[in-house]
C-alpha cells in the first residue's frame, strides 16, 4: 500500500472502518440470504458516503473520476470482507461498458444512476460454457425494431437490475444491446451458487424489445469492460486471500497444543510465511494491472495468478484451521468457496492461460469447451 497516494489511502481505509462496522461476518450471512443477495442498504451507503458506485465514472455524469486503482482499492476491501454487491457487475463492468461505447444519450441516461447506486445494470454476455467475450448466446434480429432471443448465464445480480446489457449475434455481427430488466419476453432464474455470497443468474430472452447501443466495434467495448471486471475480480480475490491469512495467523495463536500456541511451531510458520508472499504477489499483480497501459494481457495475468494464489491460500488455510474450517459456522468456509466460485468467472482459467501462451508466442492452444475440459490439443 506504500506506492498509493494519500487520498487512495484514505480511501482504503474508509473503506475499511465501514465495512468492519457494517459488514460483519452476521450482516454478510443475512444479505447474502436476502431477496437482492446483497445489502441494498449498505450498498447505498457506500454509494452515497464514499462514492463506490461512480469511483471511476466520469465527474460528468456524477462519479468522481477516479482511475481503475481506485476501484481496485475498494474491490479489494469488498473482497476482504466477502461483502455481497453490485460494485462487479453494475458499476465495474457495466459502467465501463457503457462508458466505452459511442452512445452519448446511454451514458448521460444510465451512468449517473449507476454511480448514485439508485440502478443495478446487469451484462449478458455468457454462455452456458462460461465463455463471455465470443459465445453471444443471444440472437438479435430486427424487423421495424430490435427483439432478442436466447439464454445468457453467469448473469451477476440480474435479480436487482432494471436495466440489462446484452452481447448478441446479429446479421452484422456482434452487437450490444440495452433492455429494460422488467420488460415482457425477459424471464430470470437461478441465484443460487456453490458460492452463497455471489449470486449468478440465467436470463432468457424471447423476443424482448431491445436498444442497440452504438458503438464502432461491440467485440473491443465488450472486451475492455470484461478486462476491467478481471482487474476488479482479482482485486477481490487479494482481499478474501490477505482476510483468509489473517484469520489463520489469529487461529494458530490462539490454538493451543502441546502446552503451545500451534503458531509457536516452526512448520506452521513456515506455511504461513508462504501464505504471505502468495498474497502480497498476487497484491503486486492486481495492482500492475490495474495501472498497466497494455491493460488486456495484465488483465489476464491478474486473473490467472490471483486466482490461483486464492485458492491456494484458501485450501492451505482450511487446513491449518482443522476441522472447524468446514463447519457452516466458520467463515472461512466462505472464503473456500469463492476462492473456487471466482476462479471460474469471465471465462475459465485454462482459456485466459492459452490467450496469454498465445500472446507470448507458444504455439497456439484450442481450448475445448467445459464438458471436455482435460482435452486440450495443440493446433
């Protein structure tokens, strides 16, 4: 944290003293339990005293500017406390989504409301095989005006949104489209996930009335805003990882065995001591790619290593936790399972990895899809 500005570490640790007095581990268990799975009282805190959901959107449509280390900075303190919110899907990848488009009327129309945290906006953009930047489930078709059809997934908190923004296939090719949430033909299902604290949704489409957003090339918008969802989810991934560290450093020095704290053993230390440099890597990561101007490849590095230095830390803590760790009562169950949840979201890891073999100059790798995941063949 010694390479942010004064002001970002201001906002680190406001950030930090709300949520330790208003997400504790019982006020994550019932929002993630409520009918938004999410606390949309603490959302609008958020948005309203610190600014979380415009942090990066423009000062003219009612953010506050701030750059995507800023909104990596909270990211990371949601993550910390596994905070259950729309700051990934809504103001993270749909705001820079809609900002990235050339559609002025949409951005004046729906980014002041994003940034106020007054409307959730969902992106659709996901395949029944998690691929999000080239499955576009949904087929547009346009006679007089613009209907959809299909089923996108992996849909975050689509439940809560009034707005949804969906990639779909047209005659021209790739297109994005914005639908009014409520409107006849959409239809959403689901929610629950291996992951109580992050809900992921189905929504169908059946001749839905949609706006097409303008934009010069859908596939780039839909690609940058995926890249910042990736940078965003990594940074959550550090958050939950350092909490989950601390957590087992406080258990190993109050569990006693031997007439010694277990933390007093030499192993045990050592473990640790691994822990943490896997944290601070994968801190170090997140954050370069958050500033890094080739954000796409940064973007996927963060998303591989912080992934799997998550559930690394994640599983090595459970462990030294014992068997308290896998009781519904501990937390740290918790962190376990979004360690697994967020690895597999914005697209499979072993396909950001090929991408990334790729952008190196290895061969080329064909990746197959999730129903026959231990093929992978060399083109």
């Amino acid at each position: 944290m010694n390479a942010l500005t004064e002001d970002q570490r201001m906002l680190a640790e406001t950030m930090r003293a709300v949520l330790t007095k208003k997400a504790t581990p019982a006020a994550v268990r019932a929002a993630m339990t409520s009918n938004d799975r999410f606390d949309r009282e603490l959302w609008t805190l958020l948005c309203e005293q610190v600014g979380v959901g415009g942090i990066s959107i423009g000062e003219q449509f009612g953010g506050s500017g701030g750059g995507p280390v800023d909104q990596l900075i909270v990211a990371e303190e949601l993550g910390r406390a596994l905070v259950p919110s729309p700051a990934l899907g809504s103001s993270g990848v749909c705001a820079a989504l809609v900002e990235a488009s050339d559609d002025e009327e949409a951005k004046a129309r729906l980014l002041p409301d994003i940034a106020a945290g007054s409307s959730i906006v969902s992106l659709c953009a996901a395949d029944e095989q998690g691929d999000w930047s080239h499955g576009a489930p949904v087929e547009a078709r346009y006679d007089d005006e613009w209907s959809l059809t299909g089923r996108a997934h992996y849909v975050l908190d689509a439940a809560s949104a009034s707005t949804l923004l969906v990639a779909a296939r047209s005659a021209d090719g790739m297109e994005l489209f914005e639908v009014d949430a409520r409107a006849r033909g959409v239809l959403c299902s689901g929610g629950a996930t291996m992951d109580p604290t992050r809900a992921l949704y189905e929504v169908a489409f059946d001749g839905a009335a949609a706006r097409r957003l303008e934009t010069t090339d859908a596939s780039a918008v839909l690609e940058q805003a995926i890249d910042r969802g990736m940078v965003l989810l990594a940074g959550e991934q550090v958050g939950a990882a350092a909490r989950c560290l601390e957590l087992t450093v406080e258990h190993t020095k109050s569990r006693v065995q031997f007439a010694r704290p277990i933390g007093s053993f030499q192993a045990l230390k050592h473990r640790m001591a691994d822990l943490h440099v896997l944290v601070e890597t994968a801190r170090a990561t997140a954050y370069f790619a958050a500033s890094s101007p080739d954000r796409h490849t940064s973007a996927g590095v963060a998303r591989a290593y912080c992934s799997e230095a998550f559930t690394a830390v994640a599983a090595e803590c459970v462990q030294l936790h014992g068997g308290i760790a896998i009781t519904w009562e501990h937390d740290m169950q918790l962190y376990f399972k979004r360690a697994h949840s967020s690895s597999q979201l914005f697209g499979l890891p072993r396909v950001h990895v090929a991408a990334l073999e790729g952008a190196a100059g290895l061969p080329r790798r064909t990746v197959q899809p999730r129903s026959d995941a231990r093929r992978v063949e060399s083109e």
